[in-house]
C-alpha cells in the first residue's frame, strides 16, 4: 500500500474562503478546491481529503 501524504490551507481572496487541499501518493500531487461564496459551496474536494475539509466546513455554518 502505498503512503498518502495530505494538507489542507484555508484561505480567504475578496470575500470568498477557500480551502486548498493537496494530496500526494508516491511524490505524484494533486490540488483540489472548495469555494465558499454569497452562501453557496463548490466543492471541488476529492474523498480521500474529506476529514482534512471538516474544518473547513465547520467554519463556514
């Protein structure tokens, strides 16, 4: 099995959070995004990053 390297950085551009999740599997990197803007998220998150983005989430209620 190979080991899952993961970080999440939470980060606010005019009015919009955004949390940027980075997941890496055997130095191979992939970014994803949440948005959170006028009361609607778009969640761009990949699963395997999902306890990474509760805080995120949780922030925004």
């Amino acid at each position: 099995m190979f080991k899952r390297e993961k970080s999440i950085e939470i980060q606010h551009h005019r009015g919009v959070q955004c949390a940027h999740g980075k997941v890496a599997v055997q130095g191979v990197g992939m970014s994803v995004y949440s948005f959170f803007v006028d009361g609607l998220l778009i969640d761009t998150g990949s699963y395997s990053l999902s306890q990474e983005f509760q805080s995120f989430f949780k922030g925004i209620l």
